[in-house]
C-alpha cells in the first residue's frame, strides 16, 4: 500500500515539476506573434554601441550537413535542420547594432532590378544627362561564411518510470546536437580574421501518467494523460548563430579588428565578461559536465567515522574510528594510498577493544577531472590490539586485505570533502578471541572527512 501511495505521489509530482507545458495546452487557434526573444538575444542586443559600423557581406550560410529529418516510420524528404540559416545570421548582425549586413545571397535579383531601372530611365527620359545616376552599391570589407556543421540526434537518451498495482507513471527524454561555424574573412587580404565554433543542444522529453484498475466488480477505470515537448530546432539554430555574432563581435574588439564607443575601458570590461563565461563553457564536457584540472598531485586526509565488528558474537554495535591517509598521483587518477586507523571494535558486554591499523595500495579516481567524483580503494595492511589483552597467548597483530569505495566532492582546488565506507578481511579467527565456524572475523569502517591537496600537478596527472 506504501508503494501505491507513492507511484501516486511520483506520477503527480512529475505532472506538476511540468505543470507549465501541461497547464497552457492549445485549445483554439493562435494569432500571428512575432519570434521569440532568449536570453542570448538580449545578450546581442545589450552589447556596446561600436565606434563605426563594419559593412560585411553573407552569400551564403547554409546547412552543410546533409541531414534528413530522422524518422521512427520509414524515410522523409524533410532536412534536419532549416535551410534559412542566412537570414537568421542577418537578422543576428542587426539585432547585435554592429554591422550593416548587404544583400549577398541573392545578389542577381539585385543587380537584374538595377539594369531594369538604367533601361527605364533611358527609354522613357530620352537620355537627359541632367537626371541623376544610381548610386554606387556598398561594397563589403568583411565577408562571413561558415554554416550549420554537424547535427547529432540522441546523443543521450533515458527515462525513468514506475507501475504498481495498474498505476504509474513514466518519463522519457532525448537531446540532439546542432554545431555551427562563423568565420570572418577580409576582402581586401584575404585573412581568416575570427574563426568562432558553437554549439547548441535539443531537448525533446515526454512524460505521461496512467491509471488502470477494477474499483469494484466489474467496474473498472482507466485513466491516462500526458504530454511532449520538442524544443524547435529552428530556435536551437538561432540561439548558436546569435551566439557566434555575439563571440564574433568580442573577440574582435580583442584582437583590435574593431573598437566600442567608449574606448578601453568598456572593451576591458566586455572581453573579461565573454572570458569567464567562456573559460566556464570550456569547462563543461559534451554531457554538460564541468571538467576541472586538479592543480595538485598529493593529498592529506583526515577523517571521523565508525566500525562495525562482524565476528563471532551476534551483537555488534557501531564505535568511533579515526582515519588519516595520504596519496600521491602515479597516473591520472590513480595514487599510492598509506593510511593510519585507531578505532574501536564492539561487540557488546562479551567484546570490546581499541585497535590501531596501517595499510597500504591503491586509489582510483574515476572521474578525475570532475569535482564530484566517486573513487575505489584497495591494499593490504596489519592491524594491532591497542588494548590490554585478554587472554595472554591470545594474537595480537594480524594481517588484512582491505577494499571500499566513496565519493568525494572537490569544494576548492586545494580542499575535498569525502565519504568513503570499506570492508576489512584479518584472515584470521582470532580477532575477538573466540574461533567459531569457518569464515574469518573481518568488520567495516564508515567515515567522512577531508582531503587537503599539495604540492604540484604533473602534466600527465
């Protein structure tokens, strides 16, 4: 019954994490509205006023991939992506207030207008010298090209759902990737000036929620609701293109091809702001992870936690244990592990003694460049009773094998916060004095603590 309630509790919870899709679903026709407006928009349109407009040329800036619109159904003539990518980048130049954009891509219709309007004012003006001539064309000092490079579907795909007793609920989602080029070209040299690479990722998701179950003899209800979302490609593209103006236009003001109304101090402050985010972006892997470089290849440890004895006696209880340990990285994200231990090991009334262990082995990262990374150990070690000893011919020190694994969350370059939990092999019986049955004596160590980092990184580190 515990279950039910809480596929019931999931299944409405999901709905209402996306009340806002499922609450304004369509239910009349819509008026014409103009496009939508995203925070990379608002970005473009907030950059600085230049100090001289830059007169660039697009001829063409199209889908270079190729792709047809994936099917579950069988083939489609549909492209994946739009092939109006030339206007969206010209309305990106206006929107940014930093280039005058001139016709290009249909520059034919352009020109075939012009000779129609030189034969007209012949014919019909008698060659009156008087009357005035066409004015000039402009002529582009830039020239942008590119295009939409890559577009990868299911670069990951999941789900999650839950049925119990003919209620339940289920999500599923999907993310494509669409990837652009921009660059700049001279046209009096030639030069690639600025050569910018964005990407943008799709998200499409679906949940539902279902209900399937007899009430009562012969009564049974059924009950089903749901929705999709598609992010629209269209506006993915639009966002990348935005954003690569956006690059285009600061990292021109830092390699000087142009200049801000307002001189240094406003370009210094622009180009830092684009840095950090970028440097940020940088950062953060194909799957939206932040990829850190460990600055430090050594590590200091100390850390609280307990120790559960599990031996011959069918009580034990949780007592106090005290852990340091170092490392230092041989390779990535493995490192050579000593580490010291004084804990306690209860057994209730019948067993209760302090120990004190030394190990040695390894540790492996297994994602080294991520702050929160979980990590598995392994080695070999002794231990020694601390306490006064029971029994006078009884073994003191005994031998073990040790293995566990943990997480650790990096706070600060140089600081870890860590967990960790390990199970602990003595090979022996004699442990809490008394030999019962054939499986050797062995007990856990439980613990969170800290890692301070020092010394320097390596390169293959």
């Amino acid at each position: 019954m515990r279950f039910y309630n809480f596929t019931i509790i999931v299944a409405i919870a999901s709905i209402l994490t996306s009340c806002g899709s499922y609450l304004s679903q369509p239910v009349d026709f819509e008026a014409p509205r103009t496009g939508e407006i995203s925070e990379t928009t608002k970005r473009l349109r907030s950059l600085p006023e230049p100090e001289e407009k830059v007169v660039v040329g697009v001829y063409n800036f199209r889908d270079l991939t190729g792709q047809y619109k994936p099917s579950e159904v069988g083939s489609t003539f549909s492209t994946a992506v739009t092939q109006g990518a030339t206007s969206i980048l010209v309305k990106a130049l206006e929107d940014s207030g930093w280039f005058t954009a001139i016709e290009r891509e249909n520059i034919g219709n352009l020109l075939n207008e012009r000779n129609i309007i030189r034969s007209t004012r012949q014919e019909y003006q008698g060659g009156n010298s008087s009357e005035p001539q066409l004015p000039p064309l402009l002529y582009a000092g830039i020239l942008l090209e590119g295009g939409i490079v890559s577009y990868d579907t299911n670069i990951m795909t999941g789900g999650l759902g839950a049925r119990y007793l003919g209620v339940g609920a289920s999500t599923q989602y999907r993310q494509d990737r669409v990837t652009i080029y921009l660059r700049a070209i001279s046209t009096s040299s030639g030069k690639i000036l600025k050569n910018v690479y964005i990407s943008k990722t799709i998200l499409s998701q679906a949940l539902d929620a279902s209900l399937f179950k007899y009430v009562s003899f012969q009564r049974l209800l059924e009950a089903e609701t749901g929705f999709t979302r598609n992010e629209p490609v269209q506006i993915a593209v639009k966002e990348a293109i935005e954003k690569a103006v956006e690059g285009l236009v600061v990292e021109g003001i830092e390699d000087k091809i142009w200049t801000p109304k307002g001189g240094d101090t406003i370009a210094s402050q622009l180009v830092n702001d684009y840095s950090l985010d970028k440097e940020e972006e940088e950062l953060t892997g194909l799957y939206n992870r932040k990829y850190i470089e460990r600055k430090y290849n050594s590590a200091l440890g100390v850390s609280l936690g307990a120790s559960l004895l599990s031996a011959d006696f069918s009580k034990n209880y949780l007592a106090p244990q005290l852990t340091i340990d170092y490392k230092n990285h041989i390779y990535r994200g493995l490192a050579l592990q000593l580490s010291g231990s004084v804990f306690e090991l209860n057994g209730g009334a019948a067993f209760t003694e302090t120990f004190g262990s030394l190990g040695a082995g390894l540790n492996y990262t297994v994602l080294p460049n991520d702050k929160l990374t979980p990590f598995v150990q392994a080695g070999a070690g002794v231990l020694s009773r601390l306490s006064e000893i029971e029994i006078s011919d009884a073994k003191s020190n005994f031998f073990k094998l040790q293995y566990g694994l943990g997480m650790e969350y990096l706070i600060t370059d140089n600081l870890g916060l860590k967990g960790f939990a390990t199970h602990n092999i003595t090979l022996s019986d004699e442990l809490d004095y008394t030999i019962n049955g054939t499986r050797d004596d062995h007990y856990f160590n439980f613990g969170i603590g800290v890692n301070f980092y020092l010394g320097k990184s390596n390169n293959n580190n």
